[in-house]
C-alpha cells in the first residue's frame, strides 16, 4: 500500500501527493500539526480532491486514526475494501456478529437479520472489508431499499473488540455512506438495539435519529430504527 497526502501551500493552494510508504512521508518533514490529511491507498489507488476533503473532514472530527493520520504521524496500514458474501474473513467477522447478537438479546424471536448475495449486487448494495495491519476486523453493508431508490439500509456493521478504539466502526460508516451515495442515495436507515450502547453512540455522533421501524422490525421489542439524510 501507498499513502496519499493533502496538505496547504503557504500560498493557501492545495495539492494532492501519493507517497511509497510512511518513511517517504516522514521524510518530507511535516511539522506537527501541520494543516492537511494522509492516508493509505492501494497501489493502483489514484486519490481526488472530493476523497481527501472527505478525509480531512473525518480527521477533523475523530482526529488522528489509521484512516485519516497527521502528516507528521503515519498510522498502522487500514484497507477497506468491497467483498463478496462468500468471503471467508467476512464470513468470520459476520459469525462473532452474531454471537455477539446472540449473547446480547438472548430472549427467542429478539433478532431479525439478514444479508443475501442479491442485496450486495452492483448498483444494489455492497459488502465492505476492513483490514487494519493486514488483519481482518471488521466489515459493514449497504442495500436500496426496495420500493425506495432514493433510500439505503446499513446493515452487518461490526469491529472485532481487539480492533476497537481505533475509529474503525466510524470509517466504515463513512465508507458505507460514501459508496451508497454515488448511488444517488441520500437517505440511510439502520437498526440497532437498546443493548449495543456503542453502536448507539456511535450513530448518534454521525448525526442519526430515531425512526419509525419498517419491514421485519415493525413490532420488535429490542429493534432501535435509526435514519439519516444527506443532501
């Protein structure tokens, strides 16, 4: 992997560089604190202006993270990454998902998800991997609701407790909405329950509110309906 940098001239002037790995990022000299973003990119990965002012902002808002760093300090390598369903690392995650779940809301019928290879077809869905050090930790989903094409629900959001801390749940939010929105999405929907205090939080900070249930969750006890809409 590569990093990508977006820094402030003196002049006020941005510019966008591609860097070979984090020594030769070090190696421009960057004071702390200086005015910009970097991030890791694949090989064949070329950056826009619209990617790093997407990324500047969530370093603005979570501050420094192995997804969006300070110039003068590189974080561990983060991939995410879109998969299909039959994954075996998503696979893995998606099973301590539901362990989780299963653990959380013990009590019969308190859980309804799902996640179909049709829901994560192009112009659809999509079913993204992240991996932090080259290790898999967490994934994250998206579908068109159907009969709403203006309208996505995030689903199978999760970060393994080891990778926790790092802000890793809210890049793959950013990612999940970023994709789902060059779909002409601009409404997102999700569930959640009263037992996942993280997750909570965690949409409550991106600026999600509490909705009416739709679809399998109308009538369940632990199911927390969540929406957001972008313009």
């Amino acid at each position: 992997m590569k990093i990508a940098s977006y820094t402030f001239e003196s002049n006020g002037d941005a510019l966008l560089s591609i860097w070979d790995n984090s020594v030769s990022l070090e190696s421009a000299g960057h004071p702390a604190g200086a005015e910009g973003v970097a991030w890791w990119i694949g090989d064949r990965h070329r950056p826009t202006v619209a990617e790093a002012e997407r990324r500047l902002a969530f370093l603005r808002v979570h501050r420094s993270s192995p997804y969006a760093f300070e110039l003068a300090a590189p974080d561990r390598q983060l991939s995410v990454d879109r998969v299909e369903l039959d994954d075996v690392d998503v696979q893995l995650l998606i099973a301590q998902l539901n362990a989780d779940l299963y653990a959380r809301y013990p009590e019969p019928g308190a859980l309804v998800f799902s996640l179909d290879p049709a829901d994560i077809v192009d112009g659809v869905g999509s079913l993204l991997l992240a991996e932090l050090g080259g290790r898999p930790v967490g994934c994250a989903a998206f579908r068109i609701i159907d009969g709403q094409p203006g309208s996505a629900e995030i689903k199978r959001m999760y970060v393994a407790p080891s990778a926790r801390g790092n802000k890793i749940g809210a890049a793959l939010l950013d990612e999940v909405e970023h994709r789902a929105r060059s779909l002409g999405v601009t409404r997102f929907a999700l569930e959640t329950g009263p037992r996942q205090p993280e997750a909570l939080a965690l949409f409550e900070r991106a600026g999600y509110v509490g909705c009416s249930p739709w679809g399998a969750f109308v009538g369940k006890d632990f199911s927390v309906c969540m929406e957001r809409t972008v313009v």
